[in-house]
C-alpha cells in the first residue's frame, strides 16, 4: 500500500473529537517482539478517572499464532492494514469496557504501528463528524520492536510526513508509550527496528504534536496514561500593572493543584426498584435547638453567631459580617522587586500559578518575555498584590519567578506563590552550624560518605529511567479507591484490594536501589557510629531538679509525666563517679513528691492552650 493509499480514507474529511483517556487500573499489558503496539482512542467530554463515562474504542495491531487476524473499516474497505482489530466501537464505557480492557488478546504475528494510527484517525473522524469540536488525541502503547512495512512508492520518512500533515490539518495529537525507548536504554540491548521506529515516532510527534514517554514499570505506564485532562480555566485574565502607564496583558492559570480525594455521596436504596427515575439521593436538613431546653426548636432567624473571647460571647450580626469584608478592586499590581534568595521557598502557600501573555497580544508577549529575562538575568524576583476577581475576592500577596521556555516555541512565562501574612508564619528558630564547636562538625570523612550514599540513591541513574517523576508517578491514594472501585463494579461483594506492586514504588523505597546503595548505606552508618558522650552528672542532675520544680503542680504534667514514666532520674555515683548523687537518692527523686491531679491546673476546654495566660502561672 502506497502512502497516498494509506491517507486516502479520510483525506479531505474535517472534524474534530475529545482528548483521549483510559481508565486508571484498567490496563493490563504484555508486551513482546511480535503484535506490539496498542492504540487506545477515545471521545470524551470530562474527566475519565477511575470509572467516568468515555467513548473509547481499541484498535490493536495482533494476530494470535498460526493465523492472521484483521478487523478493522479501512481493511474491509481498501485492503491493507493488516494485523489491525478494533476491540471496541466508539460508545460510552461501562463495566464490559473495563473485562475487556483485562483481556486484551496479544498475538505473534507483527504490526504496523503506522497502520494502526491511521485505522484509530478513521474512527475518530468516522464517529464525530467533521463539525465536532473538541481536542483530539491517540494513545498508543508500543515496543516498537516490530519492523515497520516498507511503502510500495516513496519512503517511510515520506509516509511518515504524510500521516503527520493529515493528523496535523485533523487536529490529532498523539502520545506514545513506548516500553524501552528512550536515551536512557542503551542501543545494545536494543533491535536495529525498534531504534529506526523511535525515529520515525519522533519525527511524527515533532510535525503532528505529541510527545513520547519512556516506560519500564507498570507505575509509570499507569502514569503516563493520564488520568484525568482538565480544561485550562483561567483563574484571571488582565492586566499585570509595574505602574499606572506600565501594564501587561496577561492570562494566569493553576499550573498545580491538590486533587482531592472523591466524594462519596450518601444514597438511598428505599426507591422502588422498578422507578427508573429515582435518583436515590438524600437531603440533609438542619435545626438548632435550645441548650437548656433540647425539645425547643429555635427558628433559623433567631440563631446567631459569635466569637467567644475569653469568657465573653460576642455576637456578630450578618449586616456586621458582610461589613467586614474587604471589597477590593480586580487586579495584579507589582509592589516591588527584590532578590530572589530573599523570599525562601518554604514561605511558598497554596498552589502554584503561570502568569503568561495574553495570546491576542503580540506586545503582551514581548513585553512578559523581556520583563522574565531580566528578572533571570539579575536574580530577582516581583513581589506582587492579587485579587482575581472583585467583589469578596480575598487579597493575596505573592511572589513572581520568572521561568525562561525551555523548549522550541515555549514562552517566557512567571510563576506565581502565595506569600504568607505575619500571622501565617511559623518560626521554628534552630541555632545555626556555624556556631558549634570545631569538633562537633563533619569531617571530610563524614561529608564524603554523604556524598557517596547521595550518588549511590541517586533517583536518575544513567541507563534507566528517572523514577517518581510527578507528571507519570500516580497518587497512590486514588488509585487503590479506583482499583477498588473496579473491582466492586465487576464483582460486588469484592473486598477491598491488597495493595499492588506498581503502588509500593511509591510507598516504599526501591528494593534493588536499596541493594545497590547497601555499601555506601554501610560507610555512612560506619562514619556516624554512636560513641558514648562524656556525662556531667552535676548539669544534669541540677537541670532535671528545676525541671521537676516548673513542672509540679502546673499545667505541664502532660510534658513531665513522661519522664516520671521513663523513671529518668538522677546520675547516681555508681553511674559516674564524679556524682554527689547516691543511688538510694536518685531512686527515691519521684517517691516523696509524686503528681497529684488535684494539684494541677485543669485545662482549659479549648485545645490550644493560651500562650499569656500559661506566662502567668
């Protein structure tokens, strides 16, 4: 088949679909030099974790051994693509999706992977139409070990081009899973055909857009097949104000955020089971009733809140509470620039924003470049007053990092923190190592062990893959609940799940990295041995005296009962010579004044104990 005869089931058609998922903990793959690649395509309009609706077919490149097998519209139609089965039409995934997914056949016999892209385009375009607007995309999980077939006319560089125009007029995007590939697997233990089709998947994702992800592990495949596309939704779109007649059009987006653990709604089975409009839901209702009297109702118009400070209650009428708040103007204002070494990274809050030009804007773009080049280039950073949105938008005070593209045709962009508020910060002040004496510091002994159990652990070792790197390392959280859930729609009384393998790379340090480090582990504990220290029996014993004095009878009990139930007392002359602190002493220091409840301050009932009023006991 030519490379025209490939493209020409669907060249001149136009259209569009939904970027592609599959299913979290519903993928089982066995991979091998025969059928190798896997395209998984789908439509969806959402998210797809766990079990969301999705359209989603499977085209697999595979033939079982002995015999050919071919199933797929452009075979029936033109011929060729063989070795090519859709597993499943475009329709909205239900529970014989995801058995399905758990038994994808493998065959023998090899597969074009080229062949297999262009059979998931078809369906794409077959089942959308060309008015459907959305994203586009292809997953496809391959070894890459099969030869690619060689083109009746022309070249496969050439074909390759021709198949990256039309998913680029298309709009398609692919993303490759490729088992093995990648510079960080040598070319030793690699086929001459599975290094020429990393080139050719190469050049397709250049010219169609794309990218291809090297894959060792079952965590990181799970990672690479996203779980979830969220919409860009910009948190505000205006202007970046340095002063009144200097102002930057700009459009800020969450660049991370903390995803939340689903919700579990609560249901109600008490619906007759033939009502299929039932919802099953349950409302909740609320009623306040009189502490003194609990059979009176005390109507919602009546019901008040307050502050307690102290022993007095405060009440804060609604027109009060709505007066408190700060209605501001929307906007970003820059208050100021200083260094960047100045604004710790600890004090980052919250999420982390990108502040990046307006994309109408050619000037917006120039001036947001040349302001994050400078800031770079001079170690500083923007110190920034927020409110997105006006009205009750709180203010925010943060922090601008520049962040320089890093790729052909990425932007200069900023990245943007939440600094805290006075009353935000929690100091914790540490005595610096400069200050202790020269022989309590590391040795170039001690320092050089660190440094070889560093490099020893190291998470990017040259020849393997980068492990836990966020964008493919899966909270290991959601997706026990999804594998969970999986299980319980396949089989309802199923428990749940022992946590599997690919979760304990996550949870627990690498077994063979562990091994491997077993000798620098060795050095460094050998450096950092624990010798015993000289005593000084009479600080000690003088400390833990005052120690016993401030806590009897006081409101730290709860910090000295340890130490009374530890039976921590005094160095005694058996232990060290040079103690005045016979051993009938030391054991009688908790006998003749032992705790008393009685004597001790009650708490107070709230949990945070008062800071002033403890300085006053």
């Amino acid at each position: 088949m030519t490379g025209k005869q490939r493209l020409g089931r669907y060249k001149g058609t136009t259209g569009s679909t939904y970027a592609i998922q599959l299913p979290v903990g519903s993928v089982e793959l066995a991979y091998g030099r025969g059928a190798n690649a896997r395209t998984a395509v789908d439509a969806q309009e959402g998210s797809c974790s766990g079990c969301d609706s999705v359209d989603c077919p499977l085209t697999s490149p595979r033939a079982q051994p002995g015999e050919t097998q071919t199933d797929n519209p452009l075979h029936q139609q033109f011929g060729g693509y063989h070795n090519v089965v859709v597993g499943r039409e475009l329709q909205i995934v239900d529970v014989e999706f995801v058995r399905q997914l758990q038994h994808i056949p493998m065959g023998s016999a090899p597969g074009d992977f080229l062949d297999a892209i262009v059979v998931g385009i078809d369906l794409l375009v077959t089942k959308l139409g060309p008015a459907a607007k959305g994203n586009k995309r292809l997953y496809m999980i391959t070894d890459a070990e099969a030869k690619s077939r060689d083109p009746e006319e022309g070249t496969l560089e050439e074909q390759v081009e021709q198949v990256a125009t039309a998913m680029a007029e298309k709009g398609v995007k692919l993303d490759v899973m490729g088992m093995r590939l990648g510079k960080e697997m040598t070319s030793s233990i690699r086929s001459e055909a599975s290094l020429q089709n990393e080139l050719l998947l190469r050049r397709l994702l250049k010219a169609a857009g794309g990218e291809i992800q090297t894959v060792e592990s079952a965590a990181s495949l799970m990672g690479s097949v996203k779980v979830k596309v969220v919409r860009p939704v910009t948190t505000y779109r205006g202007d970046l104000e340095i002063s009144p007649i200097m102002k930057i059009k700009v459009w800020v987006y969450k660049k991370s955020y903390l995803q939340r653990f689903p919700t579990l709604k609560p249901y109600s089975d008490h619906a007759p089971a033939a009502d299929t409009t039932a919802s099953h839901t349950v409302t909740h209702s609320k009623e306040y009733v009189n502490k003194e009297n609990p059979g009176v109702v005390v109507p919602p118009e009546e019901v008040r809140k307050a502050y307690k400070y102290g022993p007095q209650i405060i009440p804060v009428d609604k027109e009060d509470e709505e007066t408190l708040v700060l209605h501001s103007e929307k906007g970003v204002k820059v208050i100021g620039f200083t260094d960047a070494a100045s604004v710790p990274r600890h004090q980052y809050m919250k999420d982390t924003n990108v502040f990046v030009p307006d994309p109408n804007n050619a000037k917006a773009a120039v001036a947001l470049s040349a302001l994050a080049r400078a800031l770079h280039a001079m170690g500083k950073v923007a110190i920034v007053r927020c409110v997105w949105r006006a009205s009750r938008s709180p203010i925010v005070v943060g922090v601008l990092t520049p962040h320089l593209g890093q790729k052909e045709n990425d932007p200069d962009t900023l990245l943007f923190n939440v600094l805290p508020f006075a009353e935000d910060i929690r100091e914790y002040t540490f005595p610096s190592l400069t200050s202790f004496p020269q022989e309590i510091l590391p040795t170039e002994a001690e320092i050089a062990a660190a440094e070889k159990l560093i490099c020893s652990m190291d998470l990017a070792t040259r020849g393997r893959e980068e492990a836990l790197r966020p964008e493919t390392t899966l909270n290991p959280l959601l997706q026990r609940f999804y594998c969970f859930l999986e299980n319980k729609a396949l089989r309802g009384e199923a428990e749940v799940p022992p946590v599997e393998d690919y979760m304990r790379a996550v949870l627990e340090p690498d077994a063979t990295l562990l091994e491997e480090a077993k000798e620098a582990t060795e050095l460094m504990s050998s450096q950092f041995a624990a010798l015993p220290a000289p005593q000084e029996p009479f600080k000690f014993n003088e400390f833990l005296r005052h120690l016993r004095e401030m806590c009897y009878g006081k409101q730290y009990k709860g910090f000295w009962q340890p130490i009374v139930d530890a039976r921590l007392t005094l160095i005694n002359q058996d232990e060290a010579p040079d103690s005045d602190v016979s051993a009938d002493e030391a054991a009688a220091f908790f006998a003749h004044r032992e705790i008393r409840n009685a004597d001790a301050v009650q708490p107070m009932e709230d949990d945070d104990v008062d800071e002033m009023a403890a300085l006053l006991m």
